[in-house]
C-alpha cells in the first residue's frame, strides 16, 4: 500500500517515489536524463545540441492492450533538438529500454518553440540595443532597467528580412517602481524583431510616440491600503480524507478510472478514461490553442499567437499552493520537464487533484405521497494552472457521478493593454483606464479527444432539431424532431455548432447497444463556440484554419497531435488539422480522434483590469443512451451532518 496515496502528501516529490511507474506516466528526471545522455552520447549529435522538448513516446493502443496480458511496455522517448547556431530541428524517438536513438528526421525549415530560458534574455538584447533605447529616448524613457519587453512570438507575415527566421516580435512596457503592474503603463509604438538564435535585434520598428498612461493600476496585496471585511471561514472537511486512490499516475474515484499524464506543450493529459470499468476517451488534451487580436494598428496586428504550440503550457506550469489555489484535500503531483540547455526543471505541484461538492444530482418530491428522494453529487478535479506573460491558463478537467467528464479553461492573469488618447480609445479596443485600452481579442482552444466509447469501433453523428414543416403532421403547431445523421469521412466531419438546430454530436460505437437497442454513445454539446473573424486566406487565418470549424474527426493517427502543425513558430499553416482530412478517410466504426474548437470571445471590460477575474470556457462530454439508466440512481441516501442552519449558535458565535 506504499505506493497509494489517498490524501494530500506530507512533503513533495510524490511522483518520484512511486514505483512501478504506469506506462502511460510522464518521463521522470531520471528518464529526462537519460534521453539527454544518450543523444549527447551519439556521434550524430553529441554535446552541443539544444532540447526543445522531451517527452515519453505514448506506447500505442495495441501495446497498452498487452500490458493487461502481462506484458511490459518498453519506455520510448519523443525529443525535438536543434542548434543554436543552425537552422532545422532534428525530430528523434530514444529507446530508455535500449539506450538508443531509434528514428531519426531533420526538418530544416522548423522552428522550435521559444523557450522559457529565452524570454529574459530576448528582453535583455531589445533593451541594450541603440535603437530600442533612442525609441524609448523619444518617449522620455532614459532608465532602460524598468522597461520590460515581452516576447511575442512573430506570426508569418512576410515582412522583407524576416524569411525564414526565428523569430520574436516584442512588445513593450514601464514600470514606475518595484513590483508595480508594468501593464498599466504601455510604451505604445515600438516593436522589436528579434533573431532568437542569434541573440540580436533585427529591426526596431516605431510607429509613433503615444503619451505613457502613468497611473497606478496594481493588484498586489502590497500596494493596497484597504481591504473589505472578510467573510467567515468556508473549510473543506473531509474527515477520513478525500475518497480518490491515487497510484503512481493512476487514479480511482467512484466509479471512474484514469491515468493522468503530462508534458512540456499540451500540459495535463488524460489518459484510458473509463466509468464502471468501460471505456471512454484513450487519451484527451488539450492540443492547441491560439489568440487572434483584431487590431490592425501599429504592431497589434502581428498578435495572433499559439501558446500551446509556440510556447508550450506545460513548460510555463505553475507551482501551487495549498489553500490557495487548491481548497480542500489535496493530492499533488510534480513534473519533471527538459531545460533547453540540458538539465531537468521540476515544477513542484504542477497538478491538483480534489472533490468538490457539486449540488445536488437528482431529485423528486411525490406531491401525493409527500415522499422526496435527494441525492448529493460530487466531483473528481483534476487541474494545473499555466502563465503565459500577461494571462493565465487554469485548465480543469471535471468527472461526475452521473457519468459526465467536463473541461473548463478559466482565463485569468492581465489584458494585453496598449496606449490611447485618454477618451479616445480605438475603434478596436475597449478603454479600461484613462489612455489604456485593450484589444478585442479571441481565445480560441482545441480539445483533441481520442475517443473509444465502450471500446474500439466508434462513429460520430450529428443530431439537429427541426420543427415539423408538414402541417398534416402538425396540425396543432407544436411539432419539433431530431434526426441524426452519421458523419461519414473526415472531409463531412468538419462542422460548425448551430443553435438554430440545437446541433450536437455523439459519439456512437455501432458494436455496442443499450437495453432499448440503440447503439451506446456520448454526446459533446458545444456550448462554448467562437466565430473567427479571421480571412481564411490571410497570414494569421491560414495558420489558424483549425479555427474555422467546431468539430474536426480523424481517423486516429498518433502522429496527428497537433491541429496547427508541430511547429508553429513562424509557420506557414501546413501540417495540421486540414492536412490532416485532406485523404478524407472513413470514419464509421473506427478508431476515432474527435477535435473540438471552443472559447471566449474577448472585447475586453473595465472589469478585466489590473486583473481579470476568471472568465470561462469549456465543454462536457455526457452519456447519451451509454447507461440503460440514471448512472446516479445507486448512489445512497445521506445527510451530512456538519451542515447547519445559518443563525443558529454553533455557526454565528462571535
Ligand atoms: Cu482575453
């Protein structure tokens, strides 16, 4: 029982004491390591290489099914490589069992993600550079040490002189003294292209002086002098712990099984979902997302930036905090991810798993026999939370006790703010402070969902509500129906929510049925769609075109992983999802990967700043004829007894 953890760890550094690891379980330090040694140790490469990611090979489906025969899966590695003096990444698979590089493949035209390690020293050469300083000297800014430059990546945009480059397109802001928020103060107008690689300012572009909005505008508890009156304690009690088992990676709650997995890019993975032991989702995540701006104004327009894959959530994880970002009993795990340079970088509490109470399941009240049955839910959290410069990402994949898996992104952190003529904001931009504007914007995620309801053989259909328009059938007006329509190949698989039709899909598996016939299925209610409002030709609409649909299914394919391509640092928008349907395979009855494109439409409010309270955006997944009935109608009846009546002594002493 070592290896089983059923509550919150007393010290850190779980995940590396957990022995045997499960073979879906994140690469750990040692296995990072090892992966470095053995490429540094190859003569193709050697020790002057640079690791852009380092993640465990999933083992495929067929390899995981032999595991239950008693089979050890051997451990492959993912690494992407490059120079730093040349271009190209160099893709390999390492075998950990073997000690060897496997596969090899050059791709001279990619670009790797920018890299934590790079922000602060872009930064560093846009601020020593003659132009940057005699832009900022035009604006009166002289102490070059409280600028604060954010790298952006640069987009596509064939600008002469950036062909083929590594690039950064930074941003620019000032900070009045230490700690203070520097998004408050925007040094609108200058944009430095920087060369990655080589470490140097390729052009310094000004667009024009716009007064610095100078009043404070700060969020840290530091700079407050007040405070509203708290409210009483809320506490989470559990008294014999929370009710998940956590083993290794692997995790139970309830009724539900899953291993939970991790990496530099996508952050959290979800690995073999099931529900009283039946399959669900292979492996869910969160693939790629992207945030388009709709300025053309200055340098804005370049803002059309994918912070999966340009940057990387995983890499930019928080550490959290108990009782602050996490309430209640909490399990930890910590991450071990690759330093560009070769070293291992642990994030401590990268992932948070709890309950929540969440309401009450179901109820009825017989109004004849004044007899009322209730029954409580609850729900397994399992979350991390990544910043990416001015935002924060707080990913949070829920699991129900009526069958629901639900996702929920919640956007927090700072708007990217620009300057304005104080009452004069731009045509583009909301006003937030006096001379502070920030941009309509997008945040645009895709979920990709490798899915296996009930097990292998799955098709999706479309269901869509239609009012009868046969009045001989209708004759009293009232008539409406749902008709479902199999999504046949991948090409007739790329669809857009439509609320006048109700439209949804499920994912049906044809092989399998419930005790009314019909095949068992879940249902992905699109509740959270975006328009794009980018041209489809454009240079950010071509790169963003996975965008353009709320639903992509491919037939699955486990190097079809990103649905803007893999490398999208200045990338020209191939190898992702329309690459991807371009064979336009069938899908009836197969093994499925179902994309899902959803967000939150931007136009920032006074509200959002100097920090933006949570704003929300996601997707749930729902049993749709998968159970013959109510999979919450087992649950037993409970009262809970610390509950109390508001007023009473026990409550309000004080
Ligand atoms: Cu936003």
């Amino acid at each position: 029982m070592d290896d089983l953890i059923h509550a919150a760890p007393a010290t850190p550094g779980l995940s590396a004491r957990v022995k045997p690891r499960h073979p879906l379980s994140p690469l750990d330090a040692g296995e990072i390591r090892a992966v470095m040694a053995i490429i540094r140790d190859d003569a193709a490469f050697g020790p002057g290489f640079l690791f852009e990611t380092i993640e465990l090979k999933e083992p495929t489906h067929d390899a995981l099914a032999a595991v239950t025969a008693g089979h050890a899966v051997p451990r492959e590695a993912r690494a992407n490589i490059f120079l730093g003096d040349k271009p190209g990444i160099w893709r390999l698979t390492v075998s950990l069992s073997d000690r060897v590089i496997t596969a090899s493949a050059f791709l001279a035209t990619a670009k790797p993600m920018i890299q934590l390690e790079q922000f602060l020293a872009i930064e560093g050469v846009v601020r020593a550079h003659p132009d940057f300083i005699a832009a900022c000297a035009r604006r009166c800014i002289t102490d070059m040490s409280m600028v604060c430059v954010d790298p952006w990546s640069a987009g596509n945009f064939g600008v002469p002189g950036e062909e083929g480059g590594y690039l950064s397109h930074t941003f620019s802001w000032l900070r009045l003294r230490r700690d203070e928020n520097f998004y408050a103060h925007p040094i609108e107008g200058i944009n430095a292209v920087v060369d990655i690689k080589a470490g140097k300012v390729i052009r310094v572009d000004d667009y024009g002086v716009m007064p610095i909005p100078m009043a404070e505008f700060n969020y840290e508890a530091q700079f407050r002098e007040s405070f509203r009156p708290s409210l009483k304690p809320l506490d989470i009690i559990q008294p014999e712990g929370p009710s998940f088992v956590l083993d290794g990676h692997a995790i139970t709650w309830d009724n539900w099984s899953l291993v939970i997995g991790f990496n530099a890019r996508e952050g959290l993975t979800l690995h073999d979902i099931r529900v009283d032991h039946r399959p669900i989702v292979n492996r869910a995540s969160l693939a790629e997302m992207v945030v388009p701006y709709g300025t053309p104004e200055g340098g804005h327009f370049r803002k059309n930036v994918f912070d999966i894959g340009e940057y990387g959530l995983g890499k930019l994880t928080n550490s959290l905090e108990l009782g602050c970002d996490c309430l209640g009993h909490i399990a930890y795990l910590d991450v071990d991810l690759n330093t560009m340079t070769g070293d291992v970088f642990h994030i401590d509490k990268a992932i948070c798993i709890h309950e929540e109470d969440d309401g009450i399941l179901w109820k009825h009240w017989d109004f004849r026999t004044e007899r009322t049955e209730v029954r409580r839910g609850r729900k397994l959290v399992i979350s991390s939370i990544a910043t990416v410069g001015n935002y924060e990402y707080a990913s949070y994949w829920y699991f129900t006790q009526d069958g629901m898996i639900e996702f929920e992104m919640k956007a927090t952190g700072i708007i990217n703010t620009s300057a304005c003529v104080p009452g004069q904001p731009s045509k583009y931009g909301t006003e937030v402070a006096p001379g502070l504007q920030g941009h309509i914007h997008q945040h645009a995620f895709c979920a990709r969902l490798e899915m296996a309801v009930d097990g292998p053989g799955n098709s999706v259909v479309e269901c869509n509500t239609f009012a009868e328009e046969d009045d001989a059938k209708n004759p009293y007006g009232n008539a409406f129906y749902q008709t479902e329509t199999v999504l046949e190949s991948e090409q007739a698989a790329g669809r857009r929510a439509n609320p006048q039709t109700q439209r949804f899909w499920k994912v049906i598996n044809p092989n399998k049925t419930n005790h009314t016939g019909k095949p068992v299925g879940y249902k992905l209610y699109p509740e959270h769609v975006l328009t794009s409002y980018l041209k489809p030709g454009s240079p950010s609409g071509i790169r963003s075109a996975f965008m353009t649909n709320h639903l992509w299914v491919t037939k699955y394919d486990p190097e079809e992983r990103y649905p803007g391509g893999e490398f999208m640092n200045h990338s020209t928008g191939a190898g992702g999802i329309t690459d991807f349907i371009s064979h336009d395979r069938k899908l009836v009855n197969t093994d499925l990967v179902v994309w899902h494109v959803f967000g939150l439409h931007h136009q920032p409010r006074t509200e959002d700043f100097p920090v933006q309270p949570c704003i929300k955006a996601g997707f749930k997944l729902m049993p749709s004829g998968f159970f013959d009935q109510n999979p919450g109608i087992d649950l037993a009846p409970g009262v809970n007894k610390a509950s109390k009546l508001a007023g009473s002594s026990s409550c309000c002493a004080g």
